[in-house]
C-alpha cells in the first residue's frame, strides 16, 4: 500500500532529529537538508538508511544526491512505495 | 642566535575514573580513592576479569546525545578535557595558524570498530555508520579538538601504545621549542574497555584478576600485585610559548622545560629488565632540561602494578638518579586511576603540573607490603609535602614496543 506524504513526513521528521538533533517542529517540506538542516554527505547516508528500513523502500544511492530538500525525499519515498 | 623559546603550561583539564574535570581528580588522588568497579555489562562474566576503572562521569551527562552519536567514546573525552582546559587558559585569543593540537591514544576506536563489526555481521553491510572510519581512526580525537579549536598549525597522535600520552606532549612541546606553533592542546585519551582488549590483556596475564576487591587490585609495588586494572578517560594540557603567556597575562602554572625518548629494542612487550632504555631517558630529559638530579624532587611512575615492570622500573630510576633518588618522592597514581594506556601519560602530566603547583605528591595506595626489591622513596597511603622553592617533577611513561618518555616539569617564579 502506498504512503501518503503526511505519513512520510511525520517518519522523516522523526529520522531528521534522531541524526541531527533538528527539533521536528522546525522540519518543513521547502528545509533544505545541507543548508537548513545541517545534514552533511554523511549524515544523510543516516538518514536514507534508517527512511529504507522504516519506510520498506530503496533508494539508490545515485538517486541519494538528486534528494536536495525534505519534499524531494518524501516525494520519492511516497512513489517507491506505490 | 635567538633565545631558546621556552614552554609553560596554562590549562589544564581531565575526566577520569576518580573525577570529572581536573580539580575533582586531584581532590580524589589526594585523598586516596580507587575508581576501580565490578563493571555491570553481560559481556564482564565471559572474561576472565570482570572489573575496571570507567569514567566518574559518563560522556552522557556532559555533552548532547546528537553530538555524541557521531563520536568514539575516545574522542568524547577528548573534547571534554580541551573544553575544560581552554576553558581554563582562559580561552585564549590565538593566530589560528600557531594553534597545533596532539592528542594521542593507545589503541584509538577500538569499541567503534567491535561495535559496527556487530552491527556488520547482524545487517549487513548498508547499516554500517557513515561514521565508523572518522569514529575508529586514532587520530580522531585530535581532528576532532583541532576542528573545534580550528587549529591550523598542526594536528598530530603519536601512537606508543601507553607511552603515547606522554609522547604527545612531548611532541607539542617540541612544537612550540621548533616556532611552529605557540599554543598547542595536547594529551591523550583512551576508551578500551570493551570485551576483546580486555581479553586480550588478559591473554598476556597483563591484567590483575583481583575481583573480589576491585578498588584494592591495583598495587603497584606491592608483593601481591598481580596485574594492572584496566582505566579509561583522558588529560589534556594548554602548552604555550613563554612570552605568548606573559604578553597575555595568562595563569602560568609551571615550565615544561626537557624531555627525553629512548626504545628498548628487546621485546614487544616486557620490559628490560636492566632499564637501560628507561636509565638513558631520564639521562636525556634531565640534560635537554639542563638540571641535575638534585633538582629533582618527585617523579610520577609508569608503575601499573605488574609483577616484572614495576620492579624494572624502580631499578632503573635508581640507577640513574643514584643517591640523589633518596629525595625523589615516587607516585604511582594507577594504584587510583587504573592504566588508562593512551591517556595515562597525560592524566599523570596533569597531575604533576597540579603536584608543583600544591607542592604535594599524591599518595600510592593499597601497598599492604613493601617489595623489598623496590628501593626508590615511594609516598605511601597519604599525599607528602614537597619543598618550596624551584623544583622539578618527572612523568615516566612507557608502552609495549618498548618506547620510553621521561618528561621534565619545572616550577616557574
């Protein structure tokens, strides 16, 4: 069954905090993950980990650097899931 | 020709089994406490000795969880004794080109590297942390400091297994001597105490297996001691070019004025029982010093309570400071702190930079008897008065492989 971008989110915030500390409050669809989060090349090797185990998707990593903001990742997770 | 530039120490900072920060670690070397425990993780039952001296303070409760996660429990120590010893040089304005960092370590991550093994075996290759290289490199600790402190003279890990610490601030006292930096932050940390170096220490018989007394184990020349106890923690010191200090009006607490390194070339891992080697670099760290012997007035041992190396150790010192170590008062503070490999050259630094600063000599605990065989002045069971006036200290410290650094501490008026 597919997600929807609400379910996603909520998860994403979750991850984002888990690995940045970034109070989920403050993570919105436009946050970019380098800039506005603080989410470094390492970090977000953390974060696409942890959305595949929680999410049941893959992501590739060739596709890891095309995810600039929160809603590039929802958006893709929420079609890997269809 | 210009002057020889000269080394000061002015900060100091600590977390180790007895204490938190430095000044509770020498409030509980002073008076005589052990950080020895029965450790409580389900691994201890499945090795021959069940015991260690962790940290007084966990990392937990003195830095945030998102910062920690990206860290080796080495590396969390050694930005939580900079902090504090920055802190305590009064957080200096520094050219950040003459800001170096040497922070040494034994073994380095080695719990990061066990752990993400694990983490390996059970998931698979995609779970393992991004961060497991940056964690488990030796020189971690000391890239972290230096990232955070933005040194850019140099950042730098001697590795000499338990002389390491020591050979740290050697390396950045040479630093500041050569002109390629005027302050450097240097120490060292270890965090070891994990199942696998435990085992294997025990392996070697290296360890003492004294569990019903954990706090009682470490002995060092005492006829029972049986082994060292395993610590973990770290020290740093803020070394800094002499006029830098003054032209700042720092708190100078006293002069890092020579040192001296020698290898034994014998065996990987026991030491020479003639001590040549350790003889040859006390000869060294007193002729680099420009003191004499009688100068000396207290020395801080390797001594870590093993049957062969405190006795090795004695012997040498009493070769080579002759009837001038009837006024050497000898410490062996792993009797409290436990061996802390990597970190125990720098604990023992900061302890004898706070020795000459109280003019007191911390006390060896739990000798019960004497080894007759060991015939240097050792300050048993409470802290001793040491005199006043210009005196000089000595950090002894040496490692499997057979390295040996002997560091000179001086008073300065």
């Amino acid at each position: 069954m597919a997600l929807t971008q609400a379910d996603v989110l909520a998860g994403l915030k979750e991850i984002v905090e888990e690995v940045a500390g970034i109070p989920a409050a403050s993570i919105e669809l436009d946050k970019n993950f380098s800039d506005d989060l603080e989410v470094d090349s390492l970090s977000m090797v953390e974060v696409v980990v942890a959305s595949e185990e929680r999410f049941g998707v893959k992501i590739p990593d060739d596709q890891v650097t095309e995810l600039k903001t929160v809603g590039d990742a929802v958006d893709f997770i929420v079609k890997a899931s269809a | 020709m210009s002057a020889q530039r000269r080394v000061v120490v002015t900060g100091l900072g600590a977390t180790t089994p007895i204490g938190g920060d430095a000044s509770s670690t020498w409030a509980a070397l002073l008076a005589g406490k052990s950080g020895a425990r029965t450790l409580t993780e389900d691994w201890a039952n499945t090795i021959p000795v069940n015991f260690a001296a962790r940290v007084a303070v966990d990392p937990s409760e003195v830095m945030e969880r998102v910062e920690l996660r990206k860290l080796d429990r080495s590396e969390a120590f050694a930005l939580i004794a900079s902090r504090e010893a920055w802190k305590d040089a009064g957080s200096p304005e520094v050219d950040n080109e003459r800001l170096g960092v040497v922070i040494a370590s034994g073994i380095g991550g080695v719990t990061t590297l066990l752990d993400q093994y694990d983490v390996l075996k059970e998931k698979g290759a995609r779970s393992v942390s991004p961060y497991t290289v940056p964690m488990l490199m030796p020189n971690g600790p000391a890239a972290h400091v230096g990232l955070e402190f933005k040194a850019r003279a140099g950042v730098h890990t001697p590795v000499s297994a338990c002389a390491s610490g020591a050979e740290a601030i050697g390396y950045a006292f040479e630093m500041i001597r050569n002109n390629r930096a005027d302050v450097i932050i240097s120490g060292g940390v270890e965090a070891a105490i994990h199942a696998l170096p435990m085992a294997g220490f025990a392996a070697m018989k290296a360890l003492s297996t004294r569990s019903d007394a954990p706090e009682r184990a470490s002995r060092p020349y005492d006829l029972d001691r049986d082994g060292f106890v395993l610590g973990e923690g770290g020290g740093v010191l803020i070394l800094e070019e002499y006029e830098h200090a003054k032209a700042r009006g720092a708190k100078i607490y006293c002069e890092i004025a020579g040192q001296g390194l020698t290898s034994d070339g014998f065996h990987i891992a026991a030491p020479d029982p003639d001590g040549s080697g350790v003889q040859r670099a006390i000869k060294f760290a007193l002729a680099d010093a420009g003191i004499s012997t009688k100068d000396v007035v207290h020395l801080n041992a390797h001594a870590t309570s093993t049957p062969a190396g405190d006795v090795a150790e004695a012997n040498a010192l009493r070769l080579a400071l002759g009837a001038a170590a009837d006024h050497v008062a000898v410490s062996a503070t792993k009797s409290m702190t436990g061996h802390l490999l990597g970190g125990a050259g720098a604990i023992e630094s900061v302890f004898l930079v706070k020795a000459i600063q109280d003019r007191m000599a911390p006390p060896t605990i739990n000798i019960e008897n004497l080894d007759p065989a060991v015939t240097v002045d050792v300050v048993r069971d409470k802290p001793r008065a040491l005199p006043s006036g210009d005196i000089a200290a000595l950090n002894d410290s040496f490692g499997f492989g057979g390295h040996n650094v002997v560091l000179v501490f001086k008073s300065v008026n």
